[in-house]
C-alpha cells in the first residue's frame, strides 16, 4: 500500500530523467519530453483541470473529484482510519463494508482533512536572504523562522481577498534549491459514501500486499461538503469504463510522500546500519503482540484491523528499502555517481570553494545522529511512549508551551500555519481503547529501557519501582485524555492549566519534555543544521554539473509521473499487465486474508468473468501515491493508483525501468462492483454520468 | 548467554595470533607463546587433567566436575531446559529454584547427556584419500559416506578393549585441512542437585544480558551418576574460592560453538543480507507473540519462561552479528586481508593453479544458496514448521527411511554414530504443552507462506482450504504424539508402521519430505560441496603464505583459551572488571527482570556486601562456552563463565582485543550462596572439601 510512511529524510533530488522516471510538479512538467517521447500534448490547460481535480489527504494519501457534487475516488485502505473511528463493538464498518443509501446516510469522518492545491509562489529569494552568511545551526534557525512567518503572512493575504483562507505551506525543493508556498483550499467535512468490505478490498491481505498479479479491490467513495451541502466541484476527472490499453501511455497525479534519490553514502548507510535493523526488529515485535492480543477475542480482533494492516504495511515497507540498501549494486552505484560528481567538484576551484568539506560534512552528520539516536528515537520521536493517550499529552503540554511564543520562535509543528490541522488531531472525537493503548505503551516502555539501558537516567525514573506493564496500567487507567471535552479544557485553559494538572499522563509528558527537547535541540543543531547546509553546497554543485532538467525528490506535494500501461519480465516469466475477475474466485481459499465475502459468492454468477481487475503501469510512485488516478492522455481517470510491486521499494532510492511497477483497480471492476454487488447504481450513475 | 547457538556455517580457520586471541585445542597448545607473555608454564599434565575435568553438555554447553563424586558445575541457563522438563504446574523449579537436601532427591533431567573428551586420532590421510580426484558434489556424498564409516568402526574398536563403547564424533578442523576422530565417555543419567531462583540466576534479564558490569548468579550443579550412583570422577577442578586478582593470567576450557571468522566476504555478505535479516524480523515477531500470549495465565507465563530466555539469547546474538557485519571496519579489514591472499596466490602459478577459482566459486555457491534459501529453510530446516510435535514426525519419518539404508548412505545425523544421542531425544518423556505448540506451528505456516509465498505448490497444498490457525489447530489436536509411548512404537515399527500411520503429524511430515529432501540434495551438492571443495584449496593457499600456527575455528569441541582479568575503556570510562554484591541490591527495583528473591532479601544483612560477583577476562569465547570453568595456571577454579559482553558478539568474525571480554561468576558469591543463603553447607563442603 502506497500510504505516506514517517521515514526520516531530508530533501534531495535526482540527476537523472532517463525512461519513465520522475515524480515531477505541475509548474515545471516535462511536457517535451512527454511530446517527443509519446506524441502526446499535455498544455498547460490539461494540467490546471488535473492539478485541482485532486486532493491530498492529511492522512497520508491521495485522492481525486470524480463527479461535480464533491464525490472523491480513493482507496479502500486509505479510509480504513475513518471507518475505524466511526465504527463499534456493533458496528464494524471495516469488516461489513460502508454503504450510504442516500445522501442522508453519508457519515463524518472525524479527522480526515482535504486539500486541493490552488496556487504556488516561489519565495527562494526571501529564504536564502535570511540565511546569508550564518553559521548553519543559526542559518537552520533563521530559516524556520522565516518559513514560519511567510506562512502565517500568505494566510493573512489569503483573506483580504475576502475569500476564506487559505492554507499555505512552505515547501523546500532541490535540496535547499527552491522554496515555494503551497496554497491550498481545504475540505474539513469529510463524510465517507461507500467502503467494500475488508475482505475484498486487501483480498491476499499482507503476503499479496506489495505483489503482482493481483486481485484487490481497494477503492472507496467519500464526499466533501461545504456548509452542510455537497461541495461544488467543477474539475473533476470523467471515467474511461473501459480501461487502458496495454502500451497506453498513462499518468499518475499524486503526492509522493518522500523520496531520498540522493541521499549520499553516508546517509543510506545510516538508514542500513542503523534506523532499518532497529525498526524492523521492534515493530514485527509488535506485530507479533497485535496478532496474539487479537487472538483473545472479537472485540480486539476488530480493533486491531487498522493499526495491524498499517504497521504490516510499514514493515514491508522498510524490509524492501532495507534489502535495496544491502544490494550491492545500489551501493556501488551510489557511491560511483557520488564520486563522479565529487570529482567533478575537485576539478573546479570556484565549486571546490562553494562545496567545501560538504560530504564529510555529512559523514560527520550522521556519526553524530549515529550517537544521540536512540535518545531522540526514544525520547523525542516517542518510539519509547507508543500510545494514542500519550500523543495526546506530549501535544497539550508542548502546544501550552509554545503558543505563548511568538509564532515565529515556535517548534514548527505549533507555527499559526499548523494549527488547524494540529488541533482537529487533538480534539477530534475518536475512540480510545484502553487494552490496546496499555498493549503498545508498555512494550514501547520496554524497549525503551533495553535500547536506553536499564541505567539510564530516564529509564531509572520511570522505572526504577514499576515494571512497564505496571506504569503502563496506571497511566492508561489514570488518564482522563481519552475524553475529547477534557483534551479541549486543556488545550484552552494553557500553559497554567497544564502546569496545575495531576492526569498521570500529562505528568509524564511533563517530566521527559527537557531531555526530549534537549536531544531533539542537538539533532537540529549538529544533524540537520549541518545536512542541510551542506546538502544546500552539493545541490549547487549538481546544478553545476548536470543542470536543471530534473525533477526534485518527493516531499508529499502534488506530481506528476508519465509512463505506459506495461508488465515486466522476471525469473525467465513474463508478467502480463492485466489481470481478470476469474482468477480471484480460483484463489479465494474460504480462509482470511483469501476468504471473499458472502456476497461475491452470490453473485459470482452475474459478473463476467473477464472483466478486468488490476493492471500495472511504468509509473514512478511511492507512499503516498495511493488513492492517486491514473489518468489518460484526454484527462479520463483510468485506474485507482493503490501500490506498486515489490521492486518498486527500491524507488526510495532509484527508479528501475525494467522492474519498477504501479499498480491499478481497474475502472471496470469498480463500476462492477458498485453496480452487479453492492446495488450502488445511483453512485454509479453519478460516476458515469459525469463523463 | 554463551549457549550454542544454530549458526549455518562451513569450517574455517584464522590467521592471526596476536593479543589473547584463540581458542586452542588441547592436542595442538601453544604453550610455547604463553610462557613467553606471561612466564607460565603450561604442560601435559595440566593439559590432561583439565581436559578430563571438562564436559560437553549435548544441549549447547560445557561444564566442569568440581568433585571427585560426579558433582558438575554449569550455568543456570545451561539446566533451564531440565528445570522445564521437570516441572509441571505444581512445581515451577525455575521460578522457585531447585535444592535436593541429599543425594535421593537429586533428579534425573529427562534429555540431557554430558561427554567427556578422553581421546583424539588423526583421519585426515583416509578422508583425503576418499575425495581425491572427485567432482564437488562427488566429494562432498564420499567425505560424508567416509566418516560415518570410519566413526562406526572407531565405537567397534573402543568395544574391543572390553569397556562401555565410547562415541566417537568426527571432527573438521581447519577448512578441511585436517580431519579427527574425537572419542568421547558419555554420562547419560544426569541428575538435578541445586539451581537458585531465575530471577537471581538471570538478574537483569534480557535487558543486562551480554552487558557488563553484571550481578547474575548464573550458575547450577548437577551430578553424573553410572549404575545409579555418583560417578567416580577423579579429574575435577579444586576451587579457589578468592578468585582471580585483577590481571591475573587465566585459563577457559570449554566448547565454542561456531566461530566464522575465515569465512570469505561473500559468506559474510550471504549472513548479512539474506539470512540475518529474516531471522530478526520472523522471531521479533515470535518474541512478540511468546509475551502476549504469556500475559494470559500464570501457567502460561511458566511455559514460556525457558523458549524466551532462550529466544530473546539468540535475537541478541543474532542482531550483535549483524551489526558486527554492518559495521565498515569488519568489512572492509576483510576485504583487505581476503584481497592480500588473493595477490599471494596470484603471485604464485603452482598456488593459483591450486586454488583456481576457489573464491569465485564460493560466490555463485552464496548465489545459489540465496535462490533457494526460502524453501532450505522453511522447508528442510522446518522454519515453516517450529513445533516439537512436527520435530517428533520429522525425526520419526525420517529414521525409518533411514534406518533401513547401509550405514553410510544414510544423512549424516541418522548415521549409526549420532543415534543414541538422536533416539534419546526423541523418546525421552518430556511434557509438550498443546496452545504453546499451536501458537508456534501456527506463527510459522504464517510465515511458510508470507516467504514463499501463496502460490507456493506446498503453501497451497497446506493451506488452500485451512487457515494456518486452523491447520495448527487440527494437527495439534489430532496428534499422538506427544505421548512418549506412541512415539517408542513408531519408532519401534520402523519404515511400513510410519508409511500406514494416520496421525496427522506424520502424515504432514511424510508430505512436505519429497520436496524438503529435493531442497536438501540441491544445498548439499550445489552450495554445501562446492563451498568445502573451494574451503579446502583457499585453505591450502593460506597455509602456504601464513604457515600452521594458529588456531582452527570453532567447532564445538574442547577448546582452551588464556587470557587475563581486565576491564576495558569505552566512552572515556573506564570499566572495572570486578563487581560486588552492594550494588546488587541498590539495582533492584522489586519487578522482574530485576527483583530479587525473598530469601536474598531476607539474609542481606548476613552477607559481606563487598564479596565479589561477576568479573570480566580478556579470554577468546563464543556460544558454547557457557558453563566453562575460568581456570587459573595452578589448575584451579576460579570463576564461572556465563557470558560476553557486548563487543564479544563480534568474536564470531574477528577478536577484538581492546573490547571483546568473556563474564563469569565469582567463586566467592557461590559460595556465600550456597552457605549462607540457600543453607546448602554440604555442597559447599563437597566442593570445598575437593580442594
């Protein structure tokens, strides 16, 4: 599944734009390369009706208008938050399916938020300027601050149209080469309209995830509305029922979340040696919790769906970039491209001054990441306070703290410009399970002492009396965080509030903030203070070397990807690029995550067996493409981007031509389904309609 | 814990003699080198008698006779396997400990066998002559077929002489440079005498282990015994109960497990790569689901107390091995020295003509391994089925095909040599818990199929219509099995009883053995034989530029190291290398895995809080060694070894000087144990008295 993922990355971007290669944005696209390539003319008018046509979910995946009433076409998995947070004990949206007879029956997600991009501007000149001539934790300083109230400044602007605001973001491309605001219009009504049952919409569940040939159903319908009613949204993508051709060229809009193309060596030797092993090992430990908890009873088999499938995704995730970064052709690669350009640097007296002792730079970096990782790890990223509760704690403690600070002195995260979003997290009416947030928050606290050390400070005062299980108990029955109007009567009564609260949790966020912030101020200073800037001194010296024409690595801001509708060849086998309903019948094996439900089987003998199913495409994706349309040449939505093969893992790092794949669920098995199973033929309607 | 571990592995052997590293065997000591760092003199004599006070524990580790009455001193965690197998829900002797007040209530453990080394004879002229002039894969069934001949007619020979039969064990050295018959007495009536509380024996738990400073009383006694009394034993260690001083010369005998360090860079890429990895992440997740599902019972909780100890051992282990492998210096130091031999050997046109193309062919042998290392190891190796039942059905199906071969055409561990170790394993009565089985099998079917995935013909034929729950359940639950007596008649009925018998276990084992042998046969001949026929000429090439004076790798035979107490420098620190009871009890916090029994709490102030408790030497151990005696020059006991600290991980590759060091007990606190805490004042007289 293509949902964005929380690597720790910085922004890079990539040399190279040979193939089908590149995750581009709108205001730079390739369209002569597209042209001379395909033939094919995307203008300028082509690409304004796409770019507003799709929509970003907060949540971490991508989205698009496929009627003018608001309907958006996602997928399955990219709901499963929402169908979690609106169902119960009584009602389990997520195993039974989602369908809203009538518009009546749409229901309010409680945290998902929706954003259309309107409109970018470039702000370098302002950013390189406040930075001029500083030492590179001032300049990493300085520079916050400035994002910060640039931000807050396009908002201000946003309004005396007169209009309702706007979002706007600041986005860092080419490694420090640009930034730019994005301004965004944002659909905070979100209502969910139609979800297929889990079963089919990750039929093969975790071993066919991040496989081909497939056979998942993974699609569902939500609405935004504006004031109560539907909104109106005239840019909107019409279906093409019938799919693509094989050898078709197709597009992917979308949002990547995060590449790191060009990274240098020293740092996807960090990722190798030491963030993957130790990723890996702690979550398929709590992987393995989540299942045995599961075990022990409807209720907690329905509660953990979504965290498990999610976490399951995640450890394939990083197991594929952890396995690409011990392929020694990727390395050698790296490290030849690397060299080629150091050499380049050395050749020039002018580059070997402004690049400096950047690479070393770096190495150094990441030597003195290497060192104070486990504390930030632990303690300021929380891996060692796995608990819903305890996020909820960490951000009213932090959020009464900063916001008596002028926006632009600010941790990021609390900048005016966050708010929105930052709040609806924290006050959105969501269900809380006690067991569960017991189940993570007391493993996390006890990898916390074996990573940290029995004898480290913190570990000593949390835990020099009770065992985790034990503080885990007494924070999670002690709390009253669970309870959104208390959440609201802390977030609003600030930082004397917080200070006077007895709530265990609060406590606790309270006692560990100085060493998290004490690490989280060294990561910024010594780490990223210095990748940053040094990564600013080699981006000029790519520039130098090989131009402009390429694209920026992802940072989950909207792009485009070009490429063919295509199989591969792998072991001696070709892989066709599409596969068919028939298939899926003789792989179900009655058992889950192979088990369809009921009502595939009834009305199995009403469906063509040759409809198509999913299909695969040389699109370069990554997390957070899914839910992104695949789109043909005359802007008609083609596919429902959902995930990409097992080697398109390695396109953190590069894209292979010959392996790399995206794959599809066809237009035709959606209206399908929604027609012939569900007896949806008014959204059905409303799709085809649209065309 | 120093326990043996299950590392694949070929034979390989080190170049380098410097510092205190190696780990010697007692027919080949260089007493010569040690006389001349520390003015010691190590002869025959002592050399003999230290040899015959050692002993090989089957399960993975050595111990030491401390009287001339068959009294044998090991590790706690070396008799926790006896302690399960011993007790049941009304007697939890690892939680309680155990203390036979006389000699009557010494308990037999139900599967423990103990050998002592008492002779060994060169077969290197016979095996060489067997292989001389074959293929690979030739050599490879020939070398085998030899040695299990040449071992049978050596137990025929030692029955000759009128004596119990002694087993004799053939033994690689050196990559193949040399072979050896290692002949062995063997004690099979091994009983229970005293083990303290876990929590004591293991204190720090999982958190501590493989750390230093360290307070664990890991030890425990056992006695032979022949013809239902005590064994006559007059080769044992006399204590010396104020131990060692700090840079005092000392001495460890005991039985290394597996060392790696000649393997060619390619093996270690092949571990770090492919095997690690997937070892880390398929038992995080089986450490994950062992802890939750322990949180539902007290019973259950006592089940998995002795697998996760055990387990959580190993991911320590496993994961200090990857880091050692992930860490440029180790990588690149081996890259260089392999890279000297090969510039040696091209220099030379009668070496090069030796060793052709040794190494490469290692490489495609890793190559190959790689191809087929899913089905090796979920089908042959049984990853795919970890449950003591299925090893049972394996070891039951397996032997009556067998068993009706010759001898030598049998596999290795079906020869008639290994059979008294292999039926006492799977006759003995020993308690088989159903839900733990179940939680086990049912975890690795899981991963069966998320590694070979579904369309696997095996996964399919497993589990098309059964969900791995559901099939786990249905063969735990219909099996026999776990009844000793049902498994002495299927074993007794031979090759037409097993080819008639319905039980599932055995119906499933004799299923997947076609396509588990067929993986087999391509490992042994594709990457096993052409590893050892490269091994055998790289070896040739190394003696020929380094000559013969070093020690061979591991092997899980005796071996002797010396060394000397000392601490080491680490984060500008320097670490002291005793540590003593005071602080023992500042370190508890009353929740495992640092509570302390009552009985310590209740007899504190009868103890001198400065009597020592663990202490670190500079000696070259690995897994295996748990349980040796750290002896002095005089012969002496003066320690009990347990463990390496962190940096000993890597001694699996290289021995680092600077850092690696081996744990032990301290006599002086197990002594005051016995005396003052436990009230066992006869062992301790016993022990004392043997001076």
């Amino acid at each position: 599944m293509l949902v964005r993922t929380a690597l720790v990355a910085a922004l890079v971007f990539s040399t190279s734009a040979i193939a089908d290669e590149g995750m581009w944005t709108f205001h730079d696209f390739p369209s002569e390369a597209v042209q001379q390539k395909y033939g094919v003319t995307v203008d300028r008018a082509w690409l304004d009706r796409v770019q507003r046509s799709v929509t970003r979910h907060e949540s971490g995946c991508t989205g698009s208008f496929v009627s003018p009433n608001g309907l958006v076409l996602t997928n399955h998995h990219c709901v499963m938050r929402c169908l979690a947070e609106i169902s119960d004990e009584s009602s389990d949206y997520i195993g039974r399916g989602f369908i809203a007879r009538s518009r009546a029956e749409e229901r309010r997600c409680p945290t998902e938020i929706l954003s259309v991009l309107l409109d970018v501007e470039e702000i370098t000149p302002q950013v390189l300027a406040a930075t001029q001539g500083l030492r590179d934790s001032e300049a990493n300083e300085a520079r916050k601050q400035t994002l910060s109230r640039l931000e807050a400044d396009c908002v201000e602007r946003s309004k005396e149209k007169g209009a309702e605001p706007l979002a706007c973001e600041s986005v860092s491309l080419y490694q420090g080469g640009q930034y730019f605001l994005y301004k965004y219009k944002r659909y905070d009504d979100v209502r969910m309209v139609f979800a297929p049952q889990h079963a089919i919409a990750a039929f093969g569940g975790d071993p066919d995830n991040f496989h081909f040939p497939r056979w998942s159903l993974d699609f569902s319908l939500l609405r935004v509305y504006e004031n109560g009613a539907p909104a109106r949204t005239p840019n909107y993508l019409p279906w093409r029922a019938e799919g693509p051709q094989a050898g078709e060229l197709v597009f992917v809009a979308g949002h990547p979340g995060r590449t790191n193309r060009l990274f240098t060596v020293e740092q996807l030797k960090f990722q190798r040696d030491t963030q993957f092993p130790e990723y890996l090992v702690r979550n398929s430990e709590l992987r393995g919790r989540l299942i045995q908890w599961g075990k022990t009873g409807e209720e907690p088999a329905r509660i953990i769906q979504r965290p498990l499938q999610s976490l399951e995704n995640m450890l394939k995730v990083y197991r594929g970039l952890n396995k690409a970064l011990l392929d020694d052709r990727l390395m050698i690669a790296k490290s030849e491209r690397e060299q080629a350009l150091r050499e380049h640097v050395l050749a020039s007296t002018e580059l070997t001054q402004t690049v400096g002792s950047a690479w070393d730079d770096i190495a150094n970096a990441q030597e003195r990441y290497r060192q104070i990782y486990g504390e930030y790890l632990y303690l300021e990223s929380a891996a060692g306070f796995n608990s819903t509760l305890f996020r909820y704690a960490r951000q009213l403690v932090r959020a009464a703290a900063e916001l008596g600070k002028p926006n632009e002195l600010r941790l990021r995260e609390y900048a005016d410009s966050n708010l929105p979003k930052l709040s609806a997290a924290v006050l959105a009416e969501t269900p809380v399970y006690p067991e569960y947030e017991k189940l993570t928050l007391s493993l996390s606290l006890e990898k916390l002492r074996e990573h940290l050390g029995p004898d480290h400070p913190v570990v000593r005062r949390l835990l020099s009396t009770e065992s985790p299980d034990a503080l885990a108990n007494r924070l999670v029955d002690g709390t009253q965080l669970a309870d959104a109007r208390v959440r609201k009567s802390l977030w609003d009564g600030g930082a004397a509030t917080i200070e006077a609260s007895t709530d265990p949790m609060i406590v606790l966020a309270r006692s560990i903030d100085p060493e998290a912030r004490a690490v989280r101020k060294i990561y910024e200073d010594e780490v990223q203070a210095r990748v940053a800037a040094a990564q600013e001194r080699i981006a000029k010296a790519r520039f130098a070397a090989y131009g402009t024409s390429t694209y920026p690595d992802a940072t989950f801001t909207l792009r485009l990807s070009y490429g063919s509708v295509q199989g591969w060849h792998e072991n001696g086998r070709h892989i066709e690029p599409f596969t068919t309903l028939e298939r899926l019948y003789e792989r179900a094996t009655g058992n889950p995550p192979f088990a369809l439900p009921q009502v595939w089987l009834n009305t199995r003998h009403e469906l063509d067996p040759n409809t198509r199913f999913n299909l695969v495409s040389t699109n370069d994706v990554v997390g957070g493409n899914s839910g992104s349309p695949l789109i043909d040449r005359q802007g008609r939505l083609v596919g429902l981007v959902f995930d990409g093969n097992i080697h398109s893992l390695s396109g953190n790092y590069w894209y292979d031509a010959e392996l790399n794949r995206t794959v599809s669920v066809h237009p035709a098995i959606m209206l399908l389904a929604l027609e012939k199973v569900y007896g949806m033929g008014d959204l059905a309607r409303e799709i085809k309609g649209s065309r």
